[in-house]
C-alpha cells in the first residue's frame, strides 16, 4: 500500500501541529508551575482570565485545528 504526497503532507502537518501543541502546552505548564491550586479558579483582575482559561482554550484551539487536518478525529 502506498500514500499519495496529499496523504504524506497531510500526515506531516498533522504531525507538525501535535508536537507544537506539547510545546506550547508545556510552556504554558511551566509558567504556571509556580502558582497555588486556588489560583487557577479566581480572576484576580477584571482585565486578565484565570490561568485555567487560558489553558482550556489552547486545548479548544488545537483540537479545532486538527479537525481541519485529520479526517475522522474525535473530540476528547
């Protein structure tokens, strides 16, 4: 069996978009390594979101992405 290069490129992207998820996401996770658990849960300011936000939607945006570019993925 052989893949086409639509099918190579698209398996590569999708690839390329998983292991920038684990780098942004372990960024994120370092930059809020030093914070208490009732920190992710309270909005200390009404002009920023609880770190807990921001992490939920870097996960919402990827998957959005991979959506576009993996036929038949499923949302967690």
């Amino acid at each position: 069996m052989t893949t086409s290069a639509g099918e190579r490129s698209r398996i590569s992207g999708a690839s390329a978009i998983g292991a920038l998820y684990r780098k942004v996401r372990a960024q994120t996770m370092r930059i809020v390594a030093p914070l208490e658990i009732e920190d992710y849960v309270i909005q200390t300011a009404e002009f920023m979101s609880p770190p807990r936000w921001h992490i939920g939607h870097t996960s919402w945006f990827f998957e959005t992405v991979l959506q576009a570019h993996r036929p038949g993925y499923k949302i967690y």
